[in-house]
C-alpha cells in the first residue's frame, strides 16, 4: 500500500512539474508573440518619416505613396480594434510588399537615392527589419520549445486537459517564397 | 615535482630565441606595403642593425657564462648531490639555477625584440587604419569579473597592443596569456588573442557565446546560471558555439543567420592562419568582445640571429595585422552601427532638413 501511494506521490510532482514546464513555455511564446507586435508597431510609427522625405521627389510615384500610407492606417486600425491574427499579419504582410517595393523605386531618383535623410531612414527601416526578424525568430523558437513538450507524452494529456495548444510557427508567405522576377524591377 | 618544473621549463619558452626556419611567406606584398617598407623602414634599419649588433654582443657574452661556467657548474653540483643520494637536490637546484641564468641570458634579446617591435610595428600598423602600437598593453586585472567568456585567472601578461578607430568603432586588440595558480605550479587557461570593441550604440543584451563544450561542460559555463540559452537555427554555429543571453530577441538581433556564417568564417580563418583553437564572443553594454585562443605568437618580426636587413618577415606582419583590424568589416559591425545610428537619429529627430 505505501508503495503505491509513493509511486502516486511521485507520478503526480512529475505530472505538476511537466504542467508548470508547459505553461512557462507557453507564456515564453506569448511574451515572444507580442515581441513581434512591438517591431511591427516600430516600423508603423517610422514609415511616415520614410514617405515625408520620398514625398518630395518622387512625385511620379504619388499613386504607391498613397497605398503605403492606407495600408499603414488599417494596419494601425486592426491592431488597436485588436483584430484577429491573420487579418492583421495579411496587412502586415502587404504593407511590408508595399514598403519594399516604394525602397526599390528610390532606386530610380538619383537626387533621392543620394540624399542624407533618404540614406539614413533606409538604415533604420533595414534595422526594423532586422528586429521583426528577430522577434519572429524568437517566437518560432518558443513556439517549438511548447511543441516539444505539449506533443511527446504525457505532455500531450496534461497539455489537453490544461487547454494548451501550440499556434502555427511564423513562415513566409506563397510570394515571398516564389523566385523574383529581376524584370519587374529592372523594366 | 618534476612536472611542474617541467611546465615552468616550457612557460619560459626556453628555445623561444634560437634561429628558426624562416616562415613561408605566399601572400604577395601590395605595392603600398612596399611604398611603406621602402620609404619609411628601410631608411631606419641602419640604425636598428646597429643596435641589434650591440644587444648580440651582450647575448654572446652571456651565453659563453652559461656554456663555459652555469651549465658545469650546474652538472657538479648535481653530480654531487647524486653522490650523496639526494636525487630531489640533483635535480631541482641545477634546474631552477639554469632557469634563472637562462632568463638573464636572453634579456639582451627580449630587449632587442621589444625595440625592434617599437621602431617598425607602429608604422606597420598605420597601413590598416588611425592605430597606435605598443609592446605592452594597459591591462585591466578585473576584466574576467566584467566578461563571461574570459576565464578566471590569477597570473597575466600581454604584449603587442594595437589601438584606434575604425570609423565610429573603437579597436583595441592585444595578446593575452592567463594563468591560474595550481598546488605547485600555474596552468595556462587563456593564451592567444584578444580583440575589444567599442561601439557608438548600445547593444541591449547581454549574450555570451562560448565553444560548446557538450550538455555537462555546458552547465558549468559562466554565465549559465544567470543567462538562458539561445537555441539558434544554424546546425553548424550550434555544433560548435553554445550562446546565452538575457534577452532572446536581442541575442536573435545580434546573431542573425548572416552573423552567424560571419562568425564561422572567421573562426574557420583563424583556425587556418594562426592555429587557432575556436573563437569566443561576448556583447555586453556597448562592448563586443572576442577571445581568439590560438598556439602561435603574432607579430614576432624578427629575432637576435637575423640581420635588421632582413625583412621577409614583414609581409607575414602585415597579414596578421590585416587579418585582425579586418575583424570589424568581415563581421559587418560598422553596418550594424550605421543602422543604429540611423535609427537613433530618426528617433532623436536630429535629422537635417
């Protein structure tokens, strides 16, 4: 009898230190997830200091100006209505299209390209970039840290009766995966 | 107590002075390493070769006392010893006496080495940037208190200290041997090099990368206690690197996969040019530094045997040189510090209108 009842002392410390090992992970995830939040809302607030120094020579270019700074409203509107995951990352991702596309044009004006304002906010959007990366990165390893323990027994139990699940790791999307076409930037 | 002495023996790097092979030199010389040696070293030599005539006359002298009277002084001493049965005293009284001679035989060439290094290096050196060349450095005894990835050590010395700038970067790099006491003798726990680099920004993290040393030397690492690994996504810097950090993110800004080839490249080039023995980093407040550990003694240009006018060495100076203030451009630190900058001024509003 007294073994039996060690044995069931013992089954459940292990079973409560797997459960506190699974809810620190999953809190890790989530502290990485809003991590990404704060690069993105980083690159949101220094994209219009990007479009006040293009605005003024790249007159020929008012129509992606005006679609840069659209998208960076619904972007700010559905994080703060705070929007479901996918609505707002689709945004992010189309804002991040746009905002690549408006640094590859800069490429056309050489008085632009060339001037110390331009020079700089290029650095930091690319040290934005670098950030969100790293956020991402950051939450995808997280994310596989809570995978490997909600996934192999008897994490997988503990982990459906506490309602912990994993959520889908950061990847790239179907058109940043597909091969560039230089064309399209070269004319 | 044979082998501590023994390792004494070595730790005075007795043959350090004898005339070696000369080293095989393929890099080809650049025309502005050659506009250098011819307009600014060769004009000195005359003088250098005379004073190297003048330490080689001290060093012959002394060596004569240590061939002629030390070494039979040394073997009777011993023979007597034996005589009497007391081995310990035949053996530990002649060696430490030869150990002592020794030193003071190859002064007038450490002193030759140290004023030879003093008139070229500092001119070498200005081919690469705004340095500044010593023969000792301004060591700080504290430094394994104020980084992780320097060992603990209670014996130090350094030599062939190179100071500047590189654009907005500050460079200091210096050799380094540490040592810690043991019961009756010291260790060696750190010789190589060791390159510091100020930045213009501050990093925000605190990451230690160190050699993985497996899951149980990993435990044992400084900095395991209070900094969580960074589980990172290149296989390669996995294998050979176990990095730790306060930050995740920020350890993940630093070491972005381009750092990381960055950072086995340069491992991968110091293991091939100068026998290193696997790199270590640390970012800490504005400060990145690197330990180098390798087996070999950089910048030694020349020794007592060899004529002033000999330069062949040169070439293989300049390489070592080249290959350490480079450390910044092959990691791409200046870019990162661009970046920041560019960030810090948007952010401050300090840009011109």
């Amino acid at each position: 009898m007294s073994i039996v009842l060690v044995v069931l002392g013992v089954v459940l410390v292990v079973g409560y230190l797997w459960y506190v090992s699974i809810i620190k992970r999953r809190n890790a995830m989530q502290e990485a997830f809003s991590g990404i939040d704060v690069q993105l809302k980083k690159r949101a607030d220094l994209i219009p200091n990007i479009l006040k120094i293009a605005a003024k020579f790249m007159a020929h270019e008012r129509e992606l100006l005006e679609e840069v700074t659209r998208l960076r409203s619904e972007v700010l509107q559905a994080a703060d209505a705070k929007a479901d995951q996918e609505t707002r990352f689709a945004l992010e991702q189309q804002l991040e299209s746009k905002m690549g596309s408006l640094l590859v044009s800069v490429e056309n004006y050489p008085e632009l390209k060339s001037q110390e304002n331009m020079l700089a906010a290029q650095h930091a959007y690319a040290d934005v970039e670098e950030h969100i990366s790293a956020a991402r990165r950051s939450y995808n390893a997280a994310n596989r840290g809570l995978r490997d323990s909600i996934q192999v027994f008897p994490g997988n139990i503990i982990a459906s009766i506490a309602g912990v699940t994993a959520m889908p790791f950061f990847e790239a999307s179907s058109a940043d995966r597909a091969p560039v076409d230089a064309n399209q930037y070269l004319g | 107590m044979i082998i501590p002495l023994l390792n004494s023996l070595g730790a005075l790097n007795l043959l350090r002075f004898r005339p070696k092979q000369a080293p095989v030199n393929d890099s080809p010389i650049s025309d502005e390493l050659r506009a250098v040696i011819e307009e600014r070293i060769k004009p000195g030599l005359d003088q250098l070769e005379a004073q190297r005539q003048h330490y080689f006359e001290q060093y012959e002298k002394r060596e004569k006392v240590l061939k002629y009277f030390a070494f039979p002084a040394a073997l009777v001493f011993g023979g007597v010893q034996l005589a009497n049965l007391h081995l310990f005293e035949a053996l530990l009284y002649p060696l430490l006496a030869l150990l002592f001679v020794n030193h003071w035989v190859n002064k007038p060439a450490r002193d030759y080495i140290a004023h030879y290094k003093s008139s070229v290096l500092p001119i070498l050196v200005k081919l690469y940037g705004d340095f500044t060349y010593a023969p000792k450095s301004e060591f700080d005894p504290e430094l394994d208190s104020r980084f992780k990835v320097v060992p603990r050590f209670e014996r130090w010395s350094s030599e062939d200290a190179i100071k500047g700038k590189l654009d907005d970067i500050g460079f200091e790099f210096c050799e380094l041997h540490l040592k810690v006491k043991t019961k009756d003798s010291t260790r060696t726990v750190f010789k190589g090099g060791m390159i510091s680099l100020t930045m213009p920004f501050e990093f925000g993290a605190h990451v230690i990368m160190h050699k993985d040393k497996g899951a149980l030397g990993n435990l044992f690492a400084r900095g395991a206690l209070t900094h969580q690994t960074v589980a990172l996504e290149n296989p390669n810097f996995e294998a050979r690197y176990e990095v730790r950090a306060n930050d995740q993110q920020l350890a993940r800004y630093i070491l972005s996969p381009a750092m990381m080839e960055r950072l086995i490249a340069l491992d991968d080039l110091f293991r091939e040019n100068v026998q290193g023995s696997g790199l270590m980093c640390e970012f800490v407040g504005n400060t990145a530094l690197l330990m180098l550990p390798y087996s070999g003694n950089l910048m030694e240009p020349t020794d007592i045997h060899t004529s002033a006018y000999e330069l062949e060495k040169l070439p293989l100076i300049a390489q070592e040189i080249a290959l350490l203030s480079g450390v910044v451009e092959q990691l791409k630190l200046d870019y990162m510090a661009t970046r920041k900058l560019a960030m810090r001024q948007l952010s401050q509003g300090t840009l011109s209108k």
